[in-house]
C-alpha cells in the first residue's frame, strides 16, 4: 500500500463546543519532567495553560488529578506512567498525546479516568496491563464517565487487559448522562483484550479501529446508548458487536463498511440515525491494519 502518511490532528468530537487545544496558548515555554514531583507540579496544581513533557517512565505513587488546558505529551517512545493513573475530574480542554500508562493498581485502578469533564483529546497512547494478574485492581484502561462530553480517542494501542473502558458507567445514571458522552474512537488497536468501548447513554462513534483477538466484546452499545460502527476490522472477535450484553435495556448501533475474519456473528437489537456533524475520513476495514500497525502507539509522532 506504499508509505503510511500518519495524521497527527485531532477530529471528532473534541473539535466540537469549541475545540480542544490544550495548554497550546499558554505564554510561557513548555516544561519537561522526570520525576512524579515535578510532573504533579505542573500538571496537577494550577488551570493556567502549560505544554508538558513526560522524559522516560515515571512511577506515580498515587492517582494524579490533572488540572483544565494542559497539553501532556511523552518523548519519544518510552515515556509515561506506571503505578498510578490520570484522573481528569471537572476539568475541560486537555491533550494527552504519546503517552505510555501501564498497570495502574492504585486508586480506581483506571489509566485514563474522566468525570465531569469536556473537550478531552487522548491520542497516540500505549495502555495496558497484565490481564493474568487478578490480584492487582486493575480497572479500565481509558473510563469516559459522569456526563463527560466532547471526547476522541485516536491511534491508541489498548493491549493484554481485561475490559478496555466504559463510556458511562451506570444504568441508572441517566438524569446525569443523558445528552452527555459524546465521543469519537479511530484508528485504535484493540489487541489481546477482553472488550473494547461499552457504552451507555452516549453517543458514540467508532471508525477505523483495529480489533483483534478480543475474547468477549469489540462494541456494547446498550442502555439507551447510540453508537455507529464503520469502517473498521474485527479479527477473531467473539462478538464484535452488541447491543445487549448484559444492561436490562438495550442500545443502538448501525454498522457499515466493517470487515470480519474469524469472528462470531453481530447482536444488534435496534439501529439509530445519528450522523456524525464533523468532518472525518475513514479508511477502508481491509486497509486499517497495516494503517494502524504504522501510525498507532507511541513514537509515532513528533510534537
């Protein structure tokens, strides 16, 4: 298919109510960190915006908050968390790009944890765990939750973990949710996972992903949630979609263009009409592979 021209700008529904910059308009020059110190500092403790970078692997003791309008971008290919996760708690207009965050066992156990939050940009991330581990607290790997809007996850390698997140994260929070949990998932690999995104109430949009070997779920749309599923490729996927998994009331999904191998038959109970209002470009399901292989992941990208 010849070279792979990786995208690096953000689309979906964070360049929506505004768009989604980060801490690119802060005045003063971007900081680098290597320690859980200095990066807590920065990122945690003031909403003015800052431009951050993560220098190699740095264990977090604890769950750090991240404070409104930070851009917070790895070097390189080998740079991020380990111990403790990212929790994004009524906060708006973050970028976290290039980040790996691996084994998140303290706090809510999640990697990646929105609450209350809008204009969340996630791309080019590493996340993972150790699914054999059982004993840890492990949780999700990226939870969209309590009416967080305005949300794409891009080119991220969700791998060897259990349930990957939750857009939504229960039945009985529609006086919250409803209206609310709008989000974009491309061009993500979904590898040696139990289930990729479930959502509930949201409105949700998964296009161009990669799902291979994932043991139960690729997308559960249920509890009243819309979803559309295109252009993406399921390999040996158990269900690849499903509009009733286990939630008392169903969701919606309609699928198009997706491309199966090896994989067990769809259960969707109802279709929607949602239609996405930004501009996107897919590509082909037989095409996402080799795409994703390339440009997903850490040090793919240059800031």
């Amino acid at each position: 298919m010849g070279d792979v021209v990786c995208p690096i700008d953000v689309v979906g529904f964070a360049t929506l109510d505004g768009g989604t910059n980060g801490g690119n308009d802060s005045a003063q020059a971007p900081v680098t960190v290597t320690s859980a110190a200095a990066f807590i500092a920065q990122a945690a403790t003031s909403a003015d915006p800052n431009v951050i970078f993560v220098d190699g692997m740095i264990t977090l003791p604890d769950t750090v908050e991240i404070a409104s309008n930070k851009t917070i971008i790895g070097v390189g290919a080998k740079s991020g968390f380990t111990g403790g996760g990212l929790h994004l708690v009524d906060v708006t207009n973050v970028i976290l790009r290039n980040l790996v965050i691996a084994k998140v066992a303290v706090g809510e156990g999640d990697a990646i944890n929105l609450k209350r939050s809008t204009n969340v940009w996630i791309d080019h991330c590493d996340l993972s765990t150790d699914p054999t581990d059982t004993a840890a607290g492990y949780d999700g790997l990226v939870e969209i939750t309590h009416a967080s809007d305005y949300v794409t996850v891009s080119w991220t390698r969700f791998h060897d973990h259990r349930d990957t997140g939750l857009i939504g994260n229960l039945e009985d929070n529609a006086a919250e949710d409803t209206g609310k949990l709008r989000a974009t998932y491309h061009h993500n690999l979904f590898l040696k996972v139990y289930s990729g995104p479930r959502v509930r109430f949201g409105t949700v949009h998964v296009f161009s992903n990669h799902f291979q070997e994932v043991s139960i779920n690729g997308v559960a749309a249920e509890t009243f949630s819309s979803v559309v599923v295109d252009h993406n490729m399921f390999d040996r996927v158990m269900t690849p979609i499903t509009t009733n998994y286990e939630d008392v009331a169903d969701g919606s999904a309609r699928e198009t263009s997706n491309r199966f191998v090896g994989s067990g038959p769809l259960v969707i109970s109802a279709t929607n009409s949602f239609v996405p209002t930004y501009s996107f470009s897919t590509d082909a399901a037989e095409s996402v592979p080799a795409i994703v292989a390339a440009c997903a992941g850490t040090g793919k990208i240059t800031p």
